[in-house]
C-alpha cells in the first residue's frame, strides 16, 4: 500500500465501520466486509468521528487540543487507520482495497436452521459424550488408536488413497461445525488451505469473530471438537457393539472404524499444540482476553533466551496492559507443551505413517512383480501417492515464499 502525506488539510472518508466496546476503556472498530480490526482507546474514537464529519486534521487538531488542554498528534493513528483500510478516500481520492472481502459459504443457512446443534442441551451432551470416550478408551484399550489402525484395507496404496480423500471430508466436517457455530452467533465465515510446519492443514477464517461477545465464541471454537468427539463416540459404540455380537460387522468395516478413531483422535490431540493458532489456543487467548497471546508468548521466551544468548535480541513489551502481562507469563509453559505435543504428532503418527508405508513399500519392490503381482503394484501406487502428498506440502510451504524465490534466484544468475 502506498504512503500518504498527511497535512493538517487533509480530509478522510471513512468506510462503514463497525464500533462495539470492549473491556478496560477500548473500542472495536473496523470493516466486517474484510474482517479487519482495531482495538483502540475509546477516546480514539472521538477522532474518527470527527474526522468523517468532513473536518480537516488540522481542525480535528485544534477541536481536541481545546478539549483536552493540550497538543494533540494523530497523523500515527491516522496512518494505522490507513494501513488497516479503514479509509476511503483521502482528499476525496478513493482508497483500492487490496485485502479480500468475506465471502461465507452456505449462505442458505441461517441461525434458527443450526441452533439446536449449540443449544444448551447439546453441549451437555458433547461434554458426556467426551466423558464417555475417556471411560470407553480406560475399560477397553484395545480400542486406543495405534498408526497401524490408519490402515484398513490390506492393500495400503487403497487405504491411503481412499484416506487422502475421506481425511479431507472429516476435516470439512471439522470446519462446517465452526462454520455453523459461527451462523448461531450471528457471524459468517469461510475455509482456507494452508500448512502449519510441515502438515497440511485446512482452516475456518472467521475475522469477524470480534465483533461477538466474549462468552459466546467459545461456542465456535468447542463447535469442531465438539463433532470430532461425537464421531469418535459413534465409532466406539459400533466396534463394541461388534464385538459383544449385537451388530455385525466385516473385518473391513470394523478396521474402517478403528481408522476413523485413529484420525479423529490424533485430530482432537492436535488441538492441544499451544504453540500454534490451533481451536484451544483460541479459546485460551479469550479466557485471557488477550489478541496476540501466542506471539507475545513467543517474544516473551524469546526475550528470557536472550539473556543467556546474546545473538537473540530482546524485544521490548513495554505498553502491554497488565492483564496481557500475566496472562503471557502463565501462557510461557503452555506454549512447550505445545511443542511437545507437536513432536508426539510428528513421531507418534506422521513418521510412524510414513515408516509402515515405507517398508511396505520395499518389500513390495524388492519382492517384485513376477513374484506377487499384487503387493508390487500396491508399493507402486504408495510410492506415486507420497510423492503428491509431499508435493502438496512443499507447495503450501513455497506458495506464500514464492516471490521471494524468485528474486533470490535471479540475483544467482544473473
């Protein structure tokens, strides 16, 4: 975005912005159109006001220096404005938004279509549902998922593949419950592809979540867990339900089953990573009433590593509200066991993946077509479906870096 000056002639029109307050003195203002927000002092936005009534700066200026008894500068929190495309024009020169406006998915559904789903029955049932899970996985551990559960069929090729694609569709049911807890708070949101280290990852941006009371987003943040444990309930019920002879199952749809449960389980742990912008994180950082929580966790530890390493530089937090200040402190732990629970993941279930399909694999090409037709095709088909998975992977983590590649390259040769 460009730089404007600023003058004490200058004259602002703003967009339609929405204002709700906040704790502790501040006001909420920005664009639902584009979910862009500022939490400002709610003398702040004394200023806004009288900078859309068609006043100059300089007016503006002169307006709150009687007012308050001294100078008053505002050109900063102009240009912040600026920056978060909250003004339309300047000097009557239409602003181009470049941030790209909401567009929400199932715009047919409305509130009264998904409330039963988030009523206060239902979430009482969510919670015993989880209970249940717990109790379940305690008298039955032989239902507790292991890597070897993933797959289900006896050719893994099948059981990746059909995974890759039935994965997505229980991770879109994951997002849609959020998205549907969204509409029941009366916000609208939708999905994005991206990758957090090195998983793939699929999200529900809900910008607009701000402008919701605080009590109430908890609702959209439990929504996608709140499902996942249903379906892991589901499962449980049925595999035991096989067992003790009352429904029958094949020995496919039983091992489908324990698959299902391993995904969702490990779907649910992955919630637990505070050192991610994961569905807790989110529900942490609102009981702490806190924005940026996570990265002012990360400066936080980084600042006590600095005085041990003095190659790591010290950020200051100085101006961070009490309140922030304490809740960053007893977020510091949470954010290594986060990590931890990040390497469980990756060892525990990615790697160990990757491991049975790689000895699958090699036994297969080792063995070779001649001596079974059957398993050679299968590692095969494993070694041509890794490939794209990773490819995907590589390509989420190079797409937003993809500029900066190519101006590294050119400087290389040319």
């Amino acid at each position: 975005m460009p730089d404007y000056l600023i003058t004490d002639e200058t004259t602002l029109k703003f967009h339609d912005l929405y204002k709700g307050e906040e704790e502790d003195g501040f006001v909420l203002v920005g664009r639902q159109d584009i979910a862009s927000y500022l939490s400002i002092p709610s003398e702040a936005l004394e200023v806004i006001d009288l900078l859309d009534s068609k006043k100059t700066v300089g007016e503006v200026k002169k307006i709150l220096e009687e007012k308050y008894g001294e100078e008053v500068e505002i050109t900063e929190f102009i240009e912040d404005l600026i920056k978060n495309e909250m003004v339309k024009s300047i000097n009557g020169v239409e602003i181009l938004t470049t941030s790209k406006e909401q567009n929400p998915l199932f715009s047919g559904v409305k509130a009264h279509h998904v409330g039963w789903l988030f009523s206060t029955y239902a979430k009482a049932l969510y919670i015993l549902t989880a209970l249940f899970c717990l109790v379940l996985f305690a008298v039955f551990p032989r239902y507790i998922p292991e890597p070897r559960d993933y797959f289900f069929h006896p050719w893994y090729s099948v059981a990746v593949a059909f995974m890759f694609f039935f994965g997505w569709i229980l991770v879109a049911i994951h997002e849609v419950a959020h998205l549907f807890a969204a509409k029941y708070v009366g916000i609208e949101g939708n999905f994005s592809l991206s990758n957090r280290l090195v998983f793939v990852v699929a999200q529900t941006n809900l910008g607009n979540i701000w402008t919701v009371p605080r009590e109430k987003r908890y609702t959209v943040y439990f929504a996608g867990m709140a499902w996942d444990t249903v379906m892991v309930f589901t499962c449980l019920v049925l595999l035991l339900s096989s067992d003790y002879g009352v429904v029958t199952l094949s020995d496919l749809q039983y091992n489908f089953l324990k698959a299902v449960v391993f995904i969702k389980v490990w779907g649910i742990i992955w919630q637990f990573r505070f050192n991610m912008q994961t569905d807790v994180y989110y529900a942490v950082a609102n009981f702490f009433k806190c924005k940026n929580l996570l990265g002012d966790a990360q400066t936080y530890i980084r600042n006590g590593v600095s005085r041990v390493w003095s190659r790591i530089k010290k950020v200051e937090l100085g101006g961070m509200p009490e309140h922030e200040m304490r809740a960053v402190k007893l977020y510091a732990p949470l954010y290594f066991v986060g990590t931890l629970v990040t390497l469980a993941t990756f060892f525990f279930r990615t790697l160990l993946i990757l491991y049975l399909q790689v000895v699958k694999a090699f036994d297969g090409i080792t063995t070779g077509y001649g001596a079974s037709p059957g398993g050679f095709t299968d590692a095969v088909v494993l070694i041509v479906l890794n490939t794209f998975n990773y490819g995907l992977l590589a390509f989420l983590i190079l797409r937003p870096r993809w500029s900066g590649l190519k101006q590294r390259f050119r400087a290389v040769f040319t």
